[in-house]
C-alpha cells in the first residue's frame, strides 16, 4: 500500500476531499477483503492438510490392524496342536516307525512353513493348500477311521496368491467337530 501511495497511484484525499471521499477507506476494505480471502485460503489449505493427514492415519491403523490379525491368525497353530502331534507320532513309532518318520517329516514341514513362509504379506494358494492337507493328515492319526475328513481342491490355485495361514482356524475348527458330525 505504501508503494501504492509513494507512486501516485493512490492519493490520501480525493483532490483535498472536494467530494469528502477518503481513499484510506478503499485502501483499508481492498485490504481487508485481501486478507479474507488469505485467510479463507489458509483455512481451507489448513483444512486439506489435517484431512490428508486423518485418511493417512486411518491407513496405517487399518495396516496395522491387519498385521495384528495376521499375526493372530499365524499364531492360532500353537503348542496344544504340537504336544498332541508329537505324542500321536510316539505311540506310532512303537507300531510303525516307518509311518511315524513319514508323519515327522509332515510336522517338519508344517513347523518350517509357519516359520519361514508366512513371514510374507502373500503367498502362494497352492503352498497353503499342501499345508492344509499335511495339517488334515497329522489330525487324522487321532483316529483308526480312514474317512476321518475328506479334503478335496476344486479348481486350479497355480499362481493365486493369498494371505498366508488364513483358512487354518476354519480347518482346526472342523477337525474339532468333525468326529461329532459323521
């Protein structure tokens, strides 16, 4: 305003104020609606900030929370299923040593899949589907019944990716009533 008023472009009094008109008062409403509209920017930029930063937010507590049910869906194969397995395995090794090394070989499987496969986001559907029938398979020396559960894969899951352990609590779920079912 100043350089405004220094040039000559904007007079203090309109000709000594012949017509009673001062120029500060336009001077001082041109400001005033400048600064609104500074201020109307502001907020709304202001405004656009803390809502980008809210949906960033509510990203990372949505990630974080699948990582967490990940993590509890990961960790739902725990020591009950290991203790029953691994005794299952020492009375077979009395009846057949040959079966019960197969079936150790299975739980070795299953223990190196759980640690070194699902530390990844996504894995292959077809590696989760042999985990699930090494998993059925140990399950089944709980029972002399051949037809305990019957698993079956319909469809092709070459190159499908999924979510690793995520079927596990559904299979360990069945397997609990499947004896009640028949």
């Amino acid at each position: 305003m100043r350089y405004l008023i220094e040039t000559g472009c904007l007079i203090d009094m309109d000709k000594g104020g012949i017509n009673g008109t001062s120029t500060a008062f336009r001077t001082i409403l041109f400001m005033s609606f400048i600064a609104s509209i500074s201020g109307l920017a502001a907020l709304i930029l202001k405004g656009f900030i803390t809502w980008v930063k809210e949906i960033k937010l509510i990203e990372e507590l949505k990630q974080k929370n699948y990582e967490t049910e990940m993590a509890l869906i990961k960790s739902q194969l725990g020591p009950h299923f290991l203790f029953k397995t691994l005794n299952n395995i020492d009375v077979l090794v009395l009846k057949d040593a040959t079966e019960a090394s197969n079936y150790l070989n299975k739980l070795s499987d299953i223990l190196r899949f759980m640690l070194y496969e699902t530390k990844t986001d996504e894995i292959l559907l077809k590696k989760e589907i042999e985990y699930i029938e090494k998993y059925i398979e140990l399950q089944k020396i709980r029972t002399a019944n051949a037809n305990y559960v019957s698993f079956k894969v319909i469809g092709n899951p070459v190159n499908i990716t999924i979510a690793p352990m995520v079927f596990i609590s559904f299979i360990e779920n069945f397997l609990s009533i499947a004896p009640i079912i028949k």
